[in-house]
C-alpha cells in the first residue's frame, strides 16, 4: 500500500543497512583484536560518519536519509548517534513473505518495500561498513536514479559484494536466491539485473571494513599524513576520532 497523499516523501531515499549497536552483535569479526565494546563504538562511529556524508552528498542531489535497522525495541541506542534528520525504519525481514529470498536478503527487500511505501521514487540501500565512501558517489547513484527509465544502480565491494544497490521500483528478483556474505553477491545481483530486462548503472568499487585486515586499511588512509589516490575519500571524523581515542592502530600492530 503507497503511502497517505499528505505524506508522500520526495526524492532518493538512501537507507542505511544497520544493526542495533550493541556489543557482541556488532562487527563481531573484529573480535579480536578488538574488545566487543571497542567494535560497537567503532560501529557507531562509521554510522555517524556515513550518515553525514549523506548529508553532505544532499547539498548535491535530492536525498533523504534513514537507517534501517534491527532488532526491533532497539532504538533509543540510536540516540544522538546519527547526523541530523537521519529517520529511523525498521527493516528486520519480518514482513517478507518470499521463501526464495533469505538471509541478510529479506532485511533489504523490507527496507526497500517500506521506502516506496512512503513514497520516495527511487530507493539506495547503503553498508554501514564504509565510512570512506567518497561523497561523489552517493550524489552519482541519487542522479542516475532521477534520469528518466528504469534501471538500477550497483555499488560493487572490493570483496565481491556490494556497497550500495539502488532502484526506481521493487524488483524482488534481485534479492532472490543470493548467497549473501560471499564474494558471489555482486556478481549474482548483476544476473539478477540482465534477467529483468534492466540497465545498469555501475559505481566504482569501494571497500568494506568488516576484518582486521580491512581495519588496518582504513587505519592508513585515516592517518594525517596519508595520500589517497583517485576518488576523495569521505574524511570520516568520527571513525578517526575513535581510532585514536581508543588507541585502535596499536592494538592491530600488536596483534
């Protein structure tokens, strides 16, 4: 059902895929060498910072930011954690009925059902595992996405995943049958996309923090002196704030 007449949103609605930070049930797989307490603040600084760079990439496009989150009863431990005007939407997977779509997989078909339930005419659902994610991007995917005819917009991750898939409309055949958390994701979702008939508009590659290896990368480019080539990085305050407070740099050295 399409959302009220009075309360039709406008524009590119890019969700942020997130879980409740708590510790031990977020980045896990940095544990170790992180403490669980370390990797949720670590969580909810990267979900500060790709917040704000949604709202930096909307001074560019037309883009409304959201988080799309679970568990459920969870959301007071979003408070005074997101950028400004970010809105919360529950995205559990509970309301998808589709046996072939499973996994992580139901989460982003709820999320993407519920943003054009609301109205918005195109829909981005975005990691919460890149706060570099160069700004550019966004704006690109929220601009192929306002072009006339449907397609979709694909974000691949250097792991063979993806960081952002962006739609004009809900196809749930391209979160049908895939085998989330491999390095298939990406490619799957792209026979997903030529199955539908539609066109695709691909983004640069962009990496995931989601080990310790990936962590130490994101360490170096955070670094003052670092100099990184090709696509302007996202600063990521927040995320560089954290690594230092909480001497994250050294504890990878040590390990």
């Amino acid at each position: 059902m399409m959302a009220d007449a009075a309360t039709q949103e406008v524009g590119c609605a890019i969700a942020v895929m997130a879980k409740a930070p708590r510790p031990g049930q977020v980045k896990t797989r940095l544990v170790p060498p992180l403490t669980p307490d370390m990797a949720s603040a670590l969580n909810a600084s990267f979900l500060r910072d790709i917040t704000e760079n949604i709202r930096l990439a909307a001074l560019d496009a037309a883009i409304e930011a959201y988080i799309a989150y679970a568990p459920a009863g969870f959301e007071p431990l979003f408070d005074d954690m997101l950028a400004h005007g970010t809105r919360l939407m529950l995205a559990d997977g509970a309301r998808v009925s589709d046996p072939r779509v499973r996994g992580f997989g139901r989460c982003l078909l709820e999320a993407a059902q519920s943003l054009f339930d609301r109205g918005h005419g195109a829909v981005c659902l975005l990691n919460s595992d890149s706060p570099t994610l160069p700004t550019s991007l966004l704006a690109q995917a929220a601009r192929a996405l306002a072009a006339e005819g449907d397609r979709v917009v694909l974000g691949p991750a250097e792991d063979g995943g993806y960081y952002l898939i962006g739609m004009k409309a809900l196809h749930i055949h391209l979160f049908e049958d895939i085998d989330w958390s491999t390095s298939r994701v990406a490619e799957q979702t792209r026979q997903r996309i030529r199955a539908l008939g539609l066109s695709v508009a691909e983004l640069d590659p962009w990496y995931d923090v989601d080990d310790a290896a990936a962590l130490a990368r994101l360490c170096r480019d955070l670094a003052p002196e670092a100099r990184v080539g090709g696509l302007a990085p996202y600063p990521a305050p927040a995320t560089a704030r954290c690594i230092e407070q909480l001497f994250i740099h050294d504890r990878l050295s040590a390990a």
